[in-house]
C-alpha cells in the first residue's frame, strides 16, 4: 500500500536549493513528489511511496542541504486511493 504524506518543513530554507535537494532524494527513493509553496521560513512538500522510503525521505530533508536549516517538519499522513476494481 503506497502511502502519501504532507510534510512541512520549518527553518531558514533556500527555496532553490531545497527543492533541488528534495527532487533529487525522492528521485532516488522512487517517490512521487509534489511541490507546494516554499518561503525563506517553510517550505510545504507531498511525497507518495512505501512507507519506509517516505520515513527515509523525511530524514534525509530533515538534514537538508548544506545551505537549509530545517528546524521543524510537520506531517501529516493519509493512504494514496486504489483504483477501482469491477
């Protein structure tokens, strides 16, 4: 079962390099990665995958790149749709 989460990152963040950091990380976890607003202050992210890869993706961003303070990360979890089957 695929699992979606709504992550929140708070801190001091460049945007850019942020982003390319988190691309990168969801790339090599084979997660789908959605991008919301990002600011100098947050940065709003939804990663879907398996559970383990999206705990992996919250970690490795929790760490941020070298230039990203992550101070807090909100989440908020919830279970990618199937589809229907007849």
């Amino acid at each position: 079962m695929s699992l979606v989460v709504d992550f929140t990152f708070k801190g001091q963040i460049a945007c850019d390099s942020f982003l390319s950091f988190a691309r990168h990380r969801a790339g090599r976890l084979d997660l789908k990665l959605d991008i919301g607003p990002c600011s100098d202050t947050a940065v709003e992210v939804s990663v879907e995958g398996a559970e383990a890869l999206v705990d992996m993706f919250e970690m490795a961003c929790s760490l941020g790149p070298y230039d990203c303070m992550v101070l807090d990360v909100l989440r908020k979890e919830g279970f990618a749709a199937r589809p229907a089957t007849v």
